[in-house]
C-alpha cells in the first residue's frame, strides 16, 4: 500500500481510503479459495440475523457439501463464538465448514446453492464483502484488509486496475444500498480530480 490512509465519510459510513486506492481481484486458480481455509479456530464473522438463517437453510446445503463438515454441522450447529461475536464453524481449526472443494478450489455451498436459486441467501456479508472489514464503533467504519494469501488477488487487481470498492460493488449495494454506492462514487470522483 502507498501514501497515506486517510477516511472520507458517505452518509454515516467512515470509508478507508484502503478501499477507494488499492486494487484487487480475487484470482481462484492461484490462491484455490485460500481465504475460506485460513487455519484459524474461528471461521468467517457472522451477525445473529445471519446464524438463524444459516440454521434455517443448513439442510439444503448438505448436498453440496463433504460428509465431514455435514457430520460437525449436524453435531455441533452452524456458528461458534468467541468474545461475544458469532463466526461460521470450521473443521479441525481451518477449512469453513461451508467450504467444498471444485478442482481442488475452496468453494463455499452457501453461494452455490444461491446461485443454483435453492435459497435467497448468498453468504454472510462478512464473506462477501471480502477484503472489506466493517467495524461498527457506533456507526459502520470500513477498511481493506490485505492477507498475504491475497497477493495473486493484488496483482491481478492492479493489473486489470479495479479498485476494492469496485470489486466489492454487490456487497456494498447489498449492505448500504445503490443510493449509497453511487455517493461513494460520486466522493471518489471528486476526490481524484
């Protein structure tokens, strides 16, 4: 990353200028889906609503899914929590147990599922809006976070010149709004003149 950070503010949303001036593009064929495998005892950051629908649409998914993770969901529930907050369960303190493999790419069977129109739920935001984090301290703050396994998704960002906030256009209509989006925009147009 260069220069320095600095926030601008859409509405009540505290932007990073990680988002408006780094670029990112995920690219599956390198990092095989390495951001749904981090070996982590916790998986993917989920809100309350999220865990009843997770809860809701489990089933359908076990399909899709490797009997192992199906075993743990069954046994054990589809959320864990760890100071309070809820994040998706993983198997044996890495893969999400919502991950299945496609030529040997993490997938996630949530979205499958989706996009196949079984559910009309796509992923827990956290997910989709990767490499976006949202923090609430009152009102939302939003940052880019750069994992090293991300470094393929960096170049091929800044070779094809798409910024963070474009690549994660659907999940910031999905969570603010097209109204929102385009204000973001419309500062960012501003700001680069």
């Amino acid at each position: 990353m260069e220069g320095n950070v600095y926030f601008i503010k859409i509405e009540d949303i505290t932007v990073s200028s990680t988002i408006i001036d780094e670029y990112f593009q995920c690219d599956l064929e390198k990092c095989k889906g390495a951001c749904c495998t981090i070996e982590n005892a916790y998986g993917a950051p989920i809100t309350f609503e999220e865990v009843n629908i997770l809860e809701n649409i489990k089933e359908k998914l076990y399909k899709y899914l490797p009997e192992k993770h199906v075993e743990i969901l069954k046994k054990y529930g589809v959320f864990e929590t760890h100071k309070g907050l809820y994040h998706t369960r993983t198997y044996e303190e890495k893969e999400c147990v919502f991950v299945y493999y496609d030529n040997n790419i993490a997938k996630c069977a949530i979205e499958k599922a989706y996009l196949a129109g079984e559910i009309n739920f796509r992923k827990p935001i956290s997910c989709h809006l990767f490499p976006i984090r949202k923090i609430s301290f009152g009102s939302d703050v939003l940052r880019a976070e750069f994992l090293s396994i991300c470094e393929s998704a960096m170049k091929s960002g800044l070779d094809s010149k798409m910024p963070v906030y474009e690549f994660c256009k659907e999940a910031l209509i999905r969570l603010y709004g097209s109204s929102w989006f385009e204000k973001l925009k419309s500062a960012i147009k501003k700001l680069k003149r």
